[in-house]
C-alpha cells in the first residue's frame, strides 16, 4: 500500500488510499480481517509495506494489527519500482507461510485456506483480463502459466492481488534473483516473474477463483464497492449504531451508520454509509459514503464519497470532497 493513489484524490491528501473508508472500516482492516477469516485466524504479524505516510496513518495501522492479535511490522517503498520490489522491501517478514495482499482489493470467498499448498492465486473471472496478471490453469485446477497483462490473453482468470505461500523464503530468494539481475518487465519488477520462476522449478501453485471481487481503485469505483460490500454482510448484526438520533428520518437498508450519528429530516440509504458523529439534516443521500464527524446540511446526492471532517451547505447532484474540505452555496 505504498502508492499515492492519485485516483482516489483528494481523499488520498491525508491518508494513503488504503485508509479510506467503506463500510465504517479502513478498505485495509476489511482486508486483514477477511484473510484472517480464510486463514481461522492464525496471524502471526501483519507486515504493512507503505509509503512515508508519518505517524498518524503508522499508528491505524498497528490498531489493524492489534485488532486480530497480530504483530505489526512497517516497511517502506520509497522508489515505485513494482510488486515485486514493494514486497521485498518486508524481506524480514518473508518467512514460513504467507499471504500477500494488495490493499486497494476486497473480496468475498466461500473457501479455506489450504496451507499444504505450495501456493494459492485467487483470482476471478473477468471479460477482459489485459490489464491484469493472468493465469492459464490444467484440468485439475494447477497453474500452468503466469502472465502480465497479455495483449492476446489465453485464459479470462485475472489474478487480483492476493497470494499464499507456503514457504515465503522461495519468493523473497526468487524476487532478489530478479532485483540483482535487473530482470523488468513493462519497466517494473513483476511478481508474476517470480511466481513463473518459481513454478518452472517445480513448485505446484492452485487457483482459487473468489466469488466477489470488489475493487476500490477511484472513488466511483470505492463507492460502488460499499454498496456491494452492503449487500454482502446486511444480515450482519450491529451495522446501526444503537445510539443513532432520528428526527423524522428515513434510513433505507442496507446501511452502515456509525456511533455518535445525528439524523433530522433526512432520509439515507439504500448502501449508504456514515461515519460516526456525522450530522445530516435535510438531506436525501442514496449510494454513498460520508466519513465521520462531518455535517451536511441541504444536500440531494448519490454515488458520492463525502471525506471526514466536512461541511457541506448545498445541493450538488455527486460529489467527491475530500476531507477538512468546506462547500457552500
């Protein structure tokens, strides 16, 4: 999660795109716990590989690590050189099995964890996979090529970004093979040169194909996300805080609303989430995301990402406002 996430601006001005909000959690502390969830919550340690984000974002991180009873472990990327050089650069983590995960993903799968496995891609189903790491598979499900976004795909199962391994030492050897010798491609360092590395010497990896794969790159797309995501768990208990104030308001589930919120003539939802101690009055706000202690006053949107610490005074029709921002009309 070293990027700048220039596509998530401005909600990425104060926090690495990661630590954006969906659902009332960082998208990162959904990942963690959902890998947790496959793995019957055998972590170890969380290694968060960033860029120098400073102490604030350092500090969520480690309450993410807390949350699971994990060890947290911070490294930096501070040359975008590739997946493969941002996961060596926690070469001290690479030991014994693990998972690789990167944090701009969020996904739904109805498996377990078969840590006997040399190695696991879970990948999806896509149309059009020439933007993505690629697989091509035999019969019983075993990986028989890696490829990185393939002008001529042979297979429509993009890979999106989660990994296990059984015996993380073979990577790291494998990734410092490519960084010693220079071995590029597309001008990075790919980590589908050493998953192909690793597979023509002998190891077995297994495609497991996840049945949701949420994506949350830009903010339309991060919005869409929380409303998916919504729909997933809205059999979940506590999505409502118990303490929410309702002053002839409507809240249409899903939703997500946080402790601490304030709603008066407003009607909310459905796929709306809302940060605590954020205040909305007479407002009509459907498909959205309204990060906390924020106050909207006047507004009729949908398909909007509203930042922390905001305050609106108008009635756009979508919006992407980042945090600390003000807008009147």
């Amino acid at each position: 999660m070293a990027g700048m996430g220039k596509r998530m601006r401005p909600h990425t001005l104060t926090v690495p795109k990661p630590l954006v909000s969906v659902v009332g959690k960082p998208i990162v502390e959904h990942l963690v716990n959902d890998i947790a969830a496959l793995a019957d919550g055998k972590i170890e340690e969380v290694a968060f590989i960033i860029g120098r984000f400073g102490k604030a974002v350092e500090e969520q991180l480690k309450v993410v690590a807390d949350h699971i009873g994990a060890k947290c472990s911070i490294y930096y990327q501070d040359e975008a050189l590739g997946t493969a050089h941002a996961i060596y650069m926690a070469q001290q983590s690479l030991e014994g099995p693990c998972v690789v995960a990167f944090a701009d993903t969020l996904f739904h799968a109805d498996f377990k964890l078969d840590v006997d496995a040399d190695g696991i891609i879970w990948t999806s189903y896509v149309d059009d996979p020439r933007a993505f790491g690629v697989v091509n598979m035999d019969d019983e499900g075993f990986i028989t090529e890696f490829e990185e976004k393939p002008e001529v795909p042979r297979s429509n199962e993009a890979i999106i970004g989660i990994y296990y391994f059984r015996e993380a030492e073979v990577l790291r050897s494998e990734i410092k093979y490519l960084l010693d010798n220079k071995i590029m491609g597309k001008g990075e360092y790919q980590i589908t040169d050493a998953l192909e590395n690793m597979r023509a010497k002998g190891l077995k990896f297994k495609s497991q194909s996840v049945s949701e794969w949420m994506d949350c790159g830009n903010f339309k797309v991060t919005v869409e996300t929380n409303g998916r995501y919504l729909e997933l768990i809205k059999d979940r208990p506590n999505l409502i805080a118990s303490d929410l104030k309702q002053e002839n308001s409507v809240v249409i589930e899903p939703c997500f609303i946080g402790e601490g919120v304030v709603l008066k003539n407003a009607i909310i939802g459905p796929r709306v989430s809302i940060g605590a101690n954020t205040h909305i009055t007479n407002s009509v706000i459907g498909d959205s995301i309204v990060q906390s202690n924020t106050q909207v006053d006047g507004l009729v949107a949908a398909n909007s990402l509203i930042g922390h610490h905001a305050k609106i005074n108008k009635k756009p029709e979508q919006l992407s406002l980042g945090d600390y921002n003000e807008l009147y009309s």
